[in-house]
C-alpha cells in the first residue's frame, strides 16, 4: 500500500511539544541540544516551556515545528514507508528533510531565517488572514480578485480543504472587507492569529532574502516525490525543488489540490508526523476513504517500536 507522510505547519504548535519525546529517546534530547547550539537560543525552552506568548511569534513558532517533526521522522524513518511526502507551508522543509534533500542543520537554519523574515515583513507592512468557510474555492479567488485595489491587497493564500480557504491580505483593507465572504454566502469568516499576510504577495521582502539563503545551500535530488506547495506536483530534482521553496512564500499552499493529486497516483495511507492532528482532519474532509493517522507523542512512537 502505498504511504504518504506529511508534515504540519504554522498554528499546530503547543507549549509542552518534543518534552515526552525528549524524555523518552536520547536521541532526541541531544537533537534538541543540537538545535540551541545551531540557534544560539534553546528553542527546546520555548518548545517544552513556553510561555504561549513567544512559542506563538512566528520566528520561534517555525524552528520549534521542524525541530518536532524532525525528530518524529528520525524516530521513524525505518518504520514507516515514504512512497510521497508533502508538508503544509512550514512542513515543507520538513519534508524535504525527510526526503533526503536538505540536511538537518540547514533546514533549522533556513526555517529559523524564514520565521525571522516573515516576522520583520509583517512588521513592515501589516497583514493578516482570515479562514473563509462554506464556499466553493474559486469563488472565494474570484472575490479575492475582485477585492483587491490601490487600496489593499487580498488573495487565496491556502487552500486547506474543499470549503476551506484562508484568504490573506492588506490588514486593516481586509478587516474592512472580510464581510464580502460571508455576504457570499460563507458560513464562517474568521479571523486569524498571525503576525502577516503569509503566501502572499505582501512577503516579497521575505522572499527576496530568504532566497539568497536558499541558494546558498546545495539541494541533493529527492529520495521519493515531494509534493510541493506552489504547484501541487511531485518534485525530485534538486534545481526544481529549491525554485519551488523560494516561490512557496508568496504563492498559496495548494493543499486540497496536493492531497489530490497523491490519490491520483495510487496513496491509499497518510501519516501525519507533528504536533496536534490539523493534516489528519483536512485529510479525512478531502477524502474519508483513505487510511489516516498520525505520530506525536513519545506514547504514540513507542506504539510503533515496540
């Protein structure tokens, strides 16, 4: 049976994540020693003791994310099969982690860098999101064409599961604007807890500077086929899979449309690997037929290992 792994981004974060994990495999535990020596600044603290203040700022939230989701596939990689692997927005360079592409001290690097930029562009120009709920996913990029002006910038920035869009854009111009959803019929349109307008045209900084980093680093060939944000393709090749990164910061997170395209090509079983079960939700809405679970906790691993 073909598998699939995929990897959680940003908001499946909570104070107490890697603790159990740490405290149960050495392996771990030096794994986290490593990444307060990369960092210069024990992200193990922040992961395992809060406070919910600095785990929830972008640039803290997105080092500790990976650094979870890298130790879980470390624990697992000879257990679980990896036919494809794909990772929401952050969970990106965690899955290119497990696909053999970027080593670990790269990839922290670059995620701490990215969390950093992404922090200091919403800084710069102020952006937010909103989760538009209840209606089709073109009709919410149509409104979003047709909202955006001199005045503001609005677009589809993820594309969760069918129903479930999360718009992002110019702050104030949106909050402004956000009933144009729910006049569209939506049944939800909530605001959320983000420091900018991610996937969005409003991180070109971000993406300027995180591109140089990017190019900095040697990429090798992927081990199984990377199904990328941007594109919703399996990627393999070094070259394709770095232009795809740098373009992932200002383009939507084409999750519903990735999912797809995994069944399409035969994955009958999907494993969440991270905190919390968000993947494992918007999975089972874009199709409840499959085989879906997911790894967490030091309980859930040993599960698997013994």
């Amino acid at each position: 049976m073909k598998q699939a792994l995929l990897f959680s981004g940003q908001g499946s974060q909570y104070v107490g994540m890697i603790k159990d994990l740490a405290a149960a495999y050495p392996s771990v535990a030096s794994m986290v020693e490593q990444a307060n020596d990369i960092l210069e600044y024990s992200i193990g603290t922040i992961a395992m003791e809060g406070p919910t203040e600095s785990l929830t700022e972008t640039r803290y939230t997105q080092p500790a994310l990976f650094l979870h989701e890298a130790a879980l596939f470390d624990l697992l990689k000879d257990k679980l099969n990896r036919d494809a692997v794909a990772g929401h927005s952050l969970g990106e360079y965690s899955a290119l982690y497990a696909a053999g592409v970027i080593g670990f001290e790269e990839a922290l690097k670059l995620v701490s860098l990215r969390g950093q930029l992404m922090f200091k562009a919403g800084e710069q120009v102020p952006g937010t999101m909103f989760a538009v709920l209840g209606i089709d996913d073109d009709e919410v990029e149509q409104l979003c064409r047709n909202l955006t002006s001199a005045e503001g910038v609005v677009v589809a920035a993820n594309f969760n599961s069918p129903g479930q869009v999360v718009v992002s854009g110019t702050a104030e111009y949106l909050r402004k604007n956000a009933h144009a959803f729910k006049d569209a019929g939506a049944r939800k349109v909530v605001e959320l807890n983000v420091s900018g307008a991610f996937h969005s045209p409003l991180m070109q900084p971000a993406k300027m500077e995180l591109e140089a980093a990017i190019n900095d680093i040697t990429f090798n060939d992927a081990s199984c086929p990377v199904y990328v944000n941007s594109l919703a393709q399996p990627l393999t090749d070094a070259d394709a899979l770095k232009q795809a990164l740098v373009q992932q910061l200002v383009s939507p997170v084409r999750w519903t449309q990735s999912i797809k395209a995994m069944i399409d090509s035969g994955v009958e079983s999907f494993v969440e690997l991270g905190p919390g079960k968000v993947l494992q939700g918007l999975v089972k809405r874009i199709d409840r037929s499959k085989q879906i679970s997911g790894f967490d906790t030091a309980e859930q691993v040993s599960e698997l290992l013994s």
